[in-house]
C-alpha cells in the first residue's frame, strides 16, 4: 500500500486554543513531512511505523488478556492514571452484550489484569474520559444512552439519561466551561453540550443544540419516546452534521469530526463559532476518533481507508504516523496516550479478518518518542 499526498483545506479563520492560536489559517495548505519522519515497512505485528518506534499487541478479540476473555470489535477508549502504571479502557461494539473493558498495566508496562467495567449494553462505540477519572460509554444506536463507568472496576455502571437519548458516540469534557460536548452520528445529526447542575455529577442537568445562528438551545424533551420527535429534529434552527464521530476538547477548542462529509470541524468556545480546519478536498478517508496531546497535535484515526492515524500539529503538518497493512476491511478505533505520553494505545476493530462481528479485532501498543 503506498503512502499517499493530500492537502488540508483550511479557512481563513484564527481559533483560541493551542492548535491554531494566533494563526491566519490559509487555505489549501499540502500536508508536510511528519515530525516522525516517514514510515518504515510493516514491522512483525503488520504495523509501519516511523525509525525509533516500536509495537506489541496487547490484546485479541476472544483471546484472554490478564485473565478476562477479550471483547469483540473493540472500539473507543482511553487512558487512565493509576498509582505508578495506567489503565486502558475500550468499547465493545456488538449488539446487546456491548460494554466495555479495561486492562491494567505495571509501571514497566506489564499487563496485571483486565477486568469487565460494562456489560449488557448496545453497540457501545466511543465515548469519552472525565476530568473525575470515569469513562462515558455511549451506545451508537436508535435512542442510545450514556453510561458513566469507573475504569478501576470498584464501582457499578450508572446510566445518565440526562444527557440524551440518541445515536451517540463521542463525548469530551470542557473543565473551563464545565460543559461535556456530544457528537450524533447520523447523516443529519447534531453537536450537542450537557450543562450538568452541578460540575462532576452527570445525573441531572440541560441538553442543548449547537444552532445556525451560533447560539446553544436546549432540547426539550432529550429522552423522546420510540414515536416521538427525536432530538436532532425538536430545534428548528439546530445545525446538522454528516456522521458525527470523534470528540476532543483542548484549550478552548472543541475538536471534532464527520465521517460523512470527511472533516475535522473546531468549536471556537470564545467566538461560540464552527470552523473546518480539515474537510473533504483533501483525501484522508473515514475520519473517525480524534484525541490530541497537551503540546498541540491532534491524532486522527481512519475508518477504512489506507487505515492510518494521521497527526496534525500547531504548524499545521498533516502526516501518518502509523498505518496497518493487509487490514482494509476493518477500522482503526480508541487511540488514547498513556498519562506519560510515551504510548499510544488504539485497536484495529475487525483486524485482518474483516468480520462484521468485531471476532478479529486487535489492541495495539505503539511506543517511542511522541511529542508531550
């Protein structure tokens, strides 16, 4: 598979927060070399990756990894601090066993355990961490629900039907404004934020719509029966988006992307304004999760495609950092950082053998030198 050319179209536009700050954004703008260097060939795992960078599967679908039997089509996730190692946590996204799980890792990166924090729920694809150390399962179906999860397994799944019920899928969380973003993912789904009645308590608060005018309405009824008008319909002037996917805040900047029209869309929380700072004139494929590092750069995964996480960074470089061979047929889900930066955690859904069913699905371990 050949590493392909393809440009950013960019808006004229200055963002807050740290990717585009102070930044003119020209337009079409040719993506550049990555701050890795270019990618070597598929390594022993069927990774390729730039010199200096090393992987390892740490789990398979219906393999046991720390004692538990791994889920299958393993989808959105993230990381969690925990003593002196981390926890990984992800998404199962299959019909009525879903849920999520997590696996326990040693400060030298060992795998101690792994342990299910989820269970009988609904195609639960992403979701997104809390600033209180939980994981927002959200369940990408017809009225689907957001459950709060504990990643260190102490504590039951609790449902917030507060926060919609629609095909959700992403979620990220704004401490300064103390809102949490939501993304749909239907061809006419909406922009969501939840404004909790109290700042790290999910059960009770507003449900609002991003407009056309740029102004936030509430929903009104954000739990709608089988037969009722469903939440991206009850505001007339609710801006709609092609296949919402992932979800990012970082710095006054709410990242997020949609598949159907293939863009990587910014949330200006200061301006209360949309921007494209990615969109379909360039040729990266299936966007889908999104997550990002305190220095700026922003990591982008592909659903299909040449089946890459591309990395664009504060100067405005588009470059894969890492792609799968011989896997075309599945997708590339959950990236997330270990709390120390240095490993990039990420699943490969169907794995090579393209099962709609997720029964291939691989969990990776990328390690090396990322920028913090």
């Amino acid at each position: 598979m050949q590493r392909r050319t393809f440009i950013v179209s960019l808006s004229a536009v200055a963002l807050s927060g740290t990717l585009w700050q102070n930044a003119a954004l020209a337009s079409s703008v040719v993506a550049g070399e990555s701050p890795y260097g270019p990618l070597g060939e598929p390594d022993a795992n069927g990774v390729a990756l730039p010199a200096g960078f090393s992987s390892r599967v740490v789990a398979r679908s219906g393999h046991s990894v720390g004692g538990t039997l791994w889920h299958p089509a393993p989808d959105g996730g993230a990381c969690f601090a925990d003593g002196t190692g981390w926890i990984y946590v992800s998404n199962s996204e299959v019909p009525l066993v879903g849920g999520a799980s997590a696996i326990k890792f040693g400060a030298d990166g060992s795998i101690e355990r792994a342990y299910r924090i989820l269970s009988g729920t609904n195609l639960n694809c992403a979701g997104g961490r809390t600033p209180w150390n939980t994981w927002l399962s959200c369940e990408e179906i017809f009225r689907g629900k957001v459950y709060e999860t504990d990643p260190y397994g102490a504590r039951g799944a609790q449902q917030r039907p507060a926060m919609g019920k629609f095909k959700h899928e992403a979620a990220a969380c704004d401490p300064d404004h103390r809102v949490v973003y939501l993304t749909e993912d239907e061809d006419d789904g909406c922009f969501y934020r939840f404004v909790p009645n109290v700042w790290g308590e999910l059960s009770s608060g507003r449900l609002e719509v991003f407009c056309t005018d740029n102004l936030w309405r509430a929903v009104p009824d954000p739990a709608p029966g089988v037969f009722q008008k469903q939440t991206r319909h009850q505001v007339s002037a609710a801006r709609h988006f092609d296949g919402g996917e992932g979800c990012h805040y970082a710095d006054g900047v709410c990242y997020f992307t949609a598949k159907g029209d293939r863009t990587v869309w910014a949330y200006d929380t200061g301006r209360q304004t949309i921007t494209a700072i990615y969109d379909s004139t360039g040729t990266l494929t299936g966007i889908d999760n999104i997550t990002g590092t305190q220095g700026g750069d922003l990591y982008v995964a592909e659903d299909g495609g040449n089946m890459e996480i591309n990395i664009i960074t504060p100067g405005r470089v588009v470059a894969p950092v890492l792609r799968l061979d011989g896997q075309s047929e599945s997708e590339i889900t959950g990236p997330a950082f270990s709390p120390d930066g240095t490993r990039l955690y990420f699943s490969s859904q169907r794995g090579t053998s393209g099962e709609r069913a997720g029964t291939g699905g691989i969990t990776y371990e990328v390690s090396g030198p990322f920028r913090r």
